[in-house]
C-alpha cells in the first residue's frame, strides 16, 4: 500500500486507488501519514481536521472518524490508539512525503554530483501538484503545504543547479519558465532564470522577464527585487550595450549644451580649478563630479556653459544638459522625469525607457558606461536630486546650485567649487567692456560705486549695464544716486544665499520703464506654468495678437528681462520669481484669473486639436468653444501635432497640475483626456498615470458626469497599460456603468473596448470575444467605422491566442475592410500584420500576399514598428512555402530595422525570437 500525499490525498492499493476516500477520513488520513510513525493527540487532530470549531464532544468524533478510516484502510494499515493519542503504523516508505524527505536529505549528504542528481530527481518524480489536494484543513493547506512546497522548490533548484553547473542551460529553461510563473513571488527561481536566459544568449528577454518581476513584487508585496537579482539585472543592461538597443552604439551623440554666453568675463581662477579638477585622477572608471555652487544670479548657469563649451572636445561621446528647475516658481524636475529625458537625450525611445527610478538610472548607467560624456545638471535643488542621475563611470557630471550639496561630497565624492560675485576688477571689467561698447562714459570711481550698489552680482550688473545704455544720456553717477536712495538699498546689500529679494529693486529698474504692454506680459508671465513658453500660449495669456504679442516679448528679451533660446521665450529662475510676486501684488485677482483660464483654455483646446490629428476619432468629451482671445493651435497632419507636443510636454503636463492646484478642474480633465494619444505615442506612462488620476478626481469634484465617466475609462486603461489588471478592471466596470446611466453609446462601446483586451489579458478569451462584440453593437449605429474595426482586430487577436485560426482570418478581414472604409491607413497596417499571422496559424500561403500588403503600408507610413511586424510575418509566410533562403532574408532584414531604430520589440517579437528564427 502506497499513501500519497504530494498531490490530490489518495491510497494505493493494488495498484488502484482506494474507493471512497474523502471528506474528513481523508483529511485524518493526512494528519496521520504525515506524522507516522509517531502519535498525534485527540487535541492536536481536532485543530486540524476541525479548524478553529471542532466539534463539542471531541473524543467521541475523533474515536468515530478512525473507526470510518480503519475500514476504508483494510487490514494492511494499523491505526493504534495510544492514551489520548493515534498513530499510523506504516513503514516510512509507504508514505511519499516521507520518502521524499529521506531522498532530498540523502542528496546533501552525497559528494558526487551525478548521485545527488539522481536522489533529487527520485524525490522530484514523487510530487504530483500542490500537496493535500481534494483535502479542507486550514492546518495542512497553511503550515504544512507551504513547508512540502518549500522543500520541494529547493530540491527543485538544487536539481537545477546542478544541470546548469553541467551546462544544460537550453534544456533547463522551459522548466525555469512554468516554475517561474507558478510561483510568480519566489525570487530564486526568478534569479535562476534570468540568469540562464543570459547565458541563453537572451538578455532582452531578461530584461523583460526582470521587469515583469520588479512590478509584481511592487503591486504585491510594496518590495523592490532583492540585491542578487538588482545585481544581475545592472550586469544584464551592461550587456545590451553590445547590441544596438542602447544608443551608446548608435551614431548619434548628444550635442545639447545650450549657446555659450556671449561676452563672458572674469573667473580666471574658478575656470582654472574646472580643468584641474575635470583632469585629477580619479578612481578607476568612476565619474567625476564637480558641484558650483552660490546664491542665485551669481553666474553659476554662465560659468558653466563657458567651461563646458571649452572642454567640449575632451568629451567625444557628447555633452547633455538638463535644467533641474530646483530653483523658481516651477516644482523642481523629480529625478524620475530627469532620467526620462536624459534617457531620450541619449537616443532611447519611450518603448525602452522602463518604470520606476531605480531601474532608470541602473539603465542610465549602463548606456554611460565606459563612455566621456560631459553631464551638466543646471540649477539643482538638492544632493537628492541630483544622485539618481550620476553614471557609475567614466565622464564628467557638472552640477550647479543654489544649494552647497554637502552630502554630495561627503557620500559620492563631488568636488565643491563655491562661486561668489564678482570681484570688484571683475565685475569693473564687465561693466567696463558693455558701456565701452556704447560709448557711455563713465570714470573709475563711480564705476565702482555702482559695483558695489549691485553687490557685484552679475545678474544684477547685467540689468544696470542694460539700464545704461538703453538710455545712454543718463549717466552711472545718477544711476548710483538712484540705487543709493532706494527704499529697499538694505536688502540690496544682502547677496547671500538667498538672493531674490536683493534683486528686487535691479529687477524694478527694468520693470519700471516698460511700455503698459510688455509690463503686463511680464507680470502674466508668472502665471505660466512650465520652463519655458511659445509666442502663441502668451498670445492667449494675454489675450492679444500675436504680432503684438511678438513686440511685447521683443522688449522683455532687449531689457534682459525674458530669455529667448530658439523660438522659445524663458523667464531666467529669479525673474520667474520676480514675476510671481508681481502678478500677486499688482494684478487685478479676475484679470489673474481670467489670463490663467486662457491659458489652459489655449492648452486644452489646441492638445484636443492634436489629439484628432493623431487618432482621427471623436473625443468623448465636449470641450465647447474657445474663450474669447484665444485661437489654440491647428495641425495638418500628425507630424504637426507631435512636434507641438513635444515642444510643449512639460507646460502641458505642468498646465494639468497647475489646473488642479488653482481650482480650474474642467481645464484639468479636458487637458488629461486630450493628451492621451500624445503620452502614449511617447509611452510616458508615468505622466500618464499622474494626470489621468488627478483628472479622475477634478472630475468627481465638478458633478460632471460624463467627465467622470471619461476620466474612469482613461484611468482604467492606464491601469491597463501598467498591467494592474485588478485596478484596471475596477475602474472601466466603473466608467461601463457610468457610461450606461448616461445613456453615452460612444464611451460605452469605448469601454467595452478596454474590458475585452482586458479579459484577453487576463487569459478569458470567451469573455474577450464577448466584450468586443457587445461593443461591435453599440457603435455600429453610431457609424463609428474605426471603433468597430478596432474591435474586429482585438477579436481576431484574442482567437489568435486560443487557436481559433479560421476564426481569426474572419475578424482580421473584417477590420481590414472597414479601416479602409474609415480612412485609418495606420490600423489598416496592423490589421493587416494580424491577418497575415492567422493565415499563417491555418497554413493559408494567401498569407505571403497579405503580408507583403503590410510591408508596402507600413513603409508608405513611416511606422518602423510595423514594418518589422510585417518584414517578420512575410518571412514566416514564404518559410510555409518552403522558401527558406526568402524567409532568412525577411527576418534578417526586420532585425536590421530594430538594430537601426533601437527598438525593443514586444514579449513576441524582438532581437531574441528574430535571431532564433535565423539561427
């Protein structure tokens, strides 16, 4: 008689299984087996095979539950009661769990491999699924089965280590694979896996099983991956620098140092300490780090453009420049963003660029290993922004900031250089040199009576300079008087680290004598929300034409007021700050308000237009008319309507939070809803997340129903994006429902949409098929031909899955022709690439044909994506025709697409599954 255990409670007998064996006999026999040959007491075998409520007369059940299992038993079996106590009478081998014990013990204490071998995969051979099946105790399903599975997975990964060591590592991984999705939390198996898919010659799918990981232990358990598998996860971004997916192999090298400042004076001796310091050794391949620091105006941001630009050719691996925004009226730039735009910077798409800070600046890291890049960090707030963002080697990263970044030296090494004013020869030469220019004339006295009036800072003595020779008949004496006799001369001796309010009466020079136009600009510029600002959002701000508006930022930008790098207007930090405090103290409170709902009316309204250009399809939201003075942007094509959303990213995003801050939540979810396509087309899934949850929440605080369904619908699919499919789910029943008591058919079918690639996500595909279709019905009425045909294609994908290849043909077809009715070149293609797939699934040769219809649309569309879709799909179309030399060439050229763009691929299709078809 054999008593099993592992698996489904059962007993051999005979070979068969003994008849009748269930309930609380079976679960007795459990408790029994698994502590034979020793006793268990009548208190012990009431908790666990009762529970928490085993019954009033215990004795009695228990004496009546091992009468009904002795005769179940037969004779070959011995229940002995012993005092208050039973036991099994079995030999140790008749029961799996115990022979499998004393098989995974024997292993340890072997010294050869090929014998522990043998003992692990003895004891391996005797598990059959999760222990205790068919069998309800609270005791053995949480104390007992975890402990038989822990043993079980350690076998397991001795066993496999052991192959490994041997160097089966092909045949180790599809085992790797299930254990690892059977036990999604165990990080062991996971480290195991990720390893042998490297060794497999397979780090991309590392990299993405690694992620996978990292997002469920965050969702699950609130943990990162363990030091082991961050580790390895670093060395496995290392590797990709061999391959084209990090731009460090790619030709293009950042050129993003800003022009240098013209007319730059003085600072021998702190240019000096630069090159000595950007030249000391340094430990091997560690970046060094140089930190300027001094109080604002001070010339931190123009020393360090001047020395970068004359070092530039030190560092032939490029140079980036990031303001950090750690000092002004705008939120300093988190480090998550940061990397974000170094990362694209650097040539990397939105598709590669993963979630979470951790893993960004490991990736950071790795695409600047080894590499002489000069990073410059403008305007840091603090050590902590600034440490996620430094390369683990090589290169040079220039750090400046109001702040002295103590502990940036004391943890990572950087080299402080403080910056003060001028010195008093310095800040002569400067005046000097601008009024030699002008011909204002001047003495050395009074010179340097106004130095000192400035503080000798050189912000400030940039806006006197200005001062003086915009009207150059007024003289530096009668400029000192002024500055001498001002109400605020005590704070404007004040230069220390905080420096704004000593400028107040610098900045009011230039202020004071502006035409009534470009003083209001200046005053509403500080109601923008972003770094920097286009002539048309100022021309809304202000309610004013643009060529007026042109004229106004003109005189802004000549009084050394308003910076303009490009065709883009900036307000420098303190300036920006200068602004603020203006708008509030002399700006009417409805003006302010009313400038401010033009503003994000103008964001609102031109984002929508941008959005159309990129989904050609109706918007769920009415967003009405524009205010009155406000003409948004148009867009001819969807190149257009990218280009502007990319100039304009951070305003908008910052729009979206200013909107929520200041009470304006109807420009809030209209901005939200209209940046969808764009933030996705980008895969900024952070920014994503972020705006789409606030919008949820203005729209709740408004009572606009349908904004609350939208935003519900948008925060479900972003849920959706993030592949936390439980909250995605909770939120698009939500927006279902609220769509539903609207009577809104549109954001109904749009629902319906989502919850079927949900379901598909989730593995039900009947209740996939059964979403899409429900949605098919609801916006076939309403002529939504692109909406249906999305649908078609999502079934067809879903059929794909579960084998339904004829099926799948049928729904592919159907979104071919009716993205073609609807005029959607781009969904054509991709409809087209699933149809060529599930030809092929049905080993239909029609599919060389369909697929070759792909490749020509896609090229025709620029869509590099979904040409390597289609390049992949004709290759393995001609290899179902035997075409073996025409499907190489196919999917080598897909390779070269993703080796040329940096692409990552899918889970389905990347370098990996394309260099396993070559092989």
């Amino acid at each position: 008689m054999e008593i099993r255990l592992l698996g489904p409670v059962e007993v051999i007998r005979d070979g068969e299984p003994v008849a009748r064996l269930t309930g609380r006999p079976r679960t007795l026999l459990a408790v029994l087996a698994l502590a034979a040959p020793e006793p268990v007491t009548v208190d012990a075998i009431g908790r666990r095979v009762w529970g928490a409520d085993p019954p009033a007369n215990l004795r009695p059940s228990v004496q009546s539950l091992v009468f009904r299992l002795r005769r179940l038993l037969g004779s070959e079996a011995t229940i002995e009661c012993i005092g208050s106590s039973y036991a099994l009478r079995v030999a140790p081998g008749q029961v799996d769990a115990s022979r499998f014990g004393q098989l995974t013990e024997a292993a340890g204490r072997l010294d050869d491999p090929g014998d522990q071998r043998d003992r692990l995969t003895a004891a391996l051979a005797l598990w059959r699924g999760e222990p205790f099946g068919g069998v309800d105790s609270e005791w053995l399903d949480q104390v007992q089965a975890p402990r038989l599975t822990e043993t079980y997975l350690s076998a397991i990964e001795r066993r496999l280590d052991l192959d490994l060591a041997a160097g089966k590592h092909e045949q180790a991984l599809p085992e790797l694979r299930e254990l690892a999705a059977a036990h999604p939390l165990r990080e062991s198996l996971w480290l195991r896996l990720l390893t042998v898919l490297a060794r497999c010659g397979r780090p991309a799918d590392a990299l993405t099983q690694y992620e996978e990981l990292r997002r469920r232990l965050a969702d699950e358990l609130g943990t990162d991956p363990d030091e082991q598998l961050q580790a390895l996860h670093a060395q496995l971004l290392a590797a990709t620098q061999s391959r084209p997916l990090a731009p460090a192999q790619s030709p293009m090298t950042p050129r993003q140092l800003p022009p240098a400042p013209g007319g730059f004076t003085g600072r021998a001796a702190t240019l000096a300490e630069l090159d000595r310091l950007s030249s000391a050794p340094r430990a091997s391949g560690a970046p060094a780090i140089i930190a300027v620091h001094g109080p604002g105006g001070v010339g931190k941001t123009a020393l360090a453009l001047h020395w970068a630009h004359r070092a530039a050719d030190r560092f032939p691996d490029g140079q980036l420049y990031l303001n950090l925004q750690g000092y002004g009226p705008d939120r300093p730039l988190d480090p998550d963003t940061a990397l974000d735009l170094l990362l694209r910077g650097l040539g990397l798409s939105g598709a590669q660029i993963p979630d979470g800070r951790q893993t960004r600046a490991a990736l950071l890291r790795s695409v600047l290993a080894r590499r002489e890049v000069l990073l410059v960090l403008d305007n840091a707030r603090d050590a902590d922004q600034v440490r996620p963002l430094i390369p683990g080697s090589a290169g040079l990263v220039l750090v400046t900031s109001r702040s002295q970044l103590r502990s940036l030296a004391a943890r990572e090494g950087a080299h402080r250089v403080p910056l003060e004013p001028f010195s008093a020869d310095d800040a002569a030469a400067y005046l000097t040199r601008i009024l030699a220019a002008h011909d204002v004339s001047h003495d050395t006295a009074e010179l340097a009576e106004l130095t000192r009036l400035c503080g000798h800072l050189p912000l400030a003595l940039a806006i006197a300079a200005e001062r003086l020779t915009r009207a150059p008949t007024g003289s530096v004496r009668a400029l000192s008087a002024e500055l001498e006799q001002h109400p605020d001369r005590l704070a404007l001796l004040d230069v220390g680290e905080d420096a704004d309010g000593a400028l107040r009466a610098v900045f009011g020079w230039s202020y004071d004598v502006l035409d009534a136009q470009p003083a209001r600009a200046f005053r509403l510029l500080g109601l923008h929300p972003g770094p920097d600002t286009s002539l048309e959002a100022v021309s809304a701000l202000l309610a004013v034409p643009p060529q007026e508006t042109r004229r106004s930022l003109g005189q802004l930008v000549g009084a050394h007021l308003l910076e303009q790098p490009g065709d883009r207007y900036q307000l420098h930090d303190l300036l920006a700050e200068y602004s603020v405090r203006l708008v509030q103290e002399l700006e009417d409170e409805s003006e302010s308000d009313a400038a401010q709902t033009r503003l994000l009316d103008w964001y609102a309204h031109s984002a929508l237009n941008g959005k159309v250009a990129l989904e050609k399809s109706e918007p769920l939201l009415d967003f009405g008319r524009p205010a009155a003075g406000v003409e948004p942007m148009v867009f001819d094509t969807a190149r257009q309507a990218v280009d502007w959303f990319t100039d304009e990213r951070q305003g908008l995003v910052a729009a979206v939070r200013t909107a929520v801050e200041q009470g304006h939540d109807r420009a809030a979810y209209r901005l939200a809803h209209a940046l969808w396509p764009y933030l996705m087309y980008l895969r900024a899934l952070d920014d994503l997340f972020e705006i789409q949850c606030l919008a949820l929440d203005a729209a709740r605080r408004t009572g606009d129903g349908d904004a609350e369904a939208v935003t519900a619908h948008a925060v479900g699919r972003a849920y959706l994006f993030r592949s936390d499919l439980d909250r995605a789910c909770k939120h698009l029943d939500e927006a279902l429902r609220l769509f539903e008591l609207l009577g809104n058919d549109h954001g109904r079918g749009s629902a319906l949409t989502d919850l079927g690639r949900l379901y598909r996500r989730w593995g039900d595909t009947d209740a996939s098929v059964r979403h899409h279709r429900a949605a098919v019905e609801v916006l076939e009425p309403l002529n939504d031909t692109a909406g249906v045909a999305r649908n078609h294609a999502n079934v067809a994908e879903t059929f794909l899955l579960g084998g339904r290849y004829q099926e799948a043909v049928d729904a592919a077809r159907e979104s071919v022709e009716l993205n073609r009715v609807a005029g959607e070149r781009r969904a054509e293609a991709f409809a087209l690439n699933t149809l060529a797939t599930a030809l092929i699934g049905s080993r239909d040769h029609d599919a060389v044909r369909i697929a070759t219809e792909a490749l020509e649309l896609s090229r025709d569309l620029g869509d590099r994506w979904s040409e390597v879709c289609a390049l992949t799909h004709l290759g393995e179309a001609l290899d179902l025709r035997d075409d073996a030399a025409g499907a190489r060439r196919h999917w080598q050229l897909a390779l070269e697409v993703l080796d040329e763009t940096g692409m990552p691929g899918s889970d389905t299709l990347n370098r990996a599954t394309l260099t396993e078809l070559l092989a």
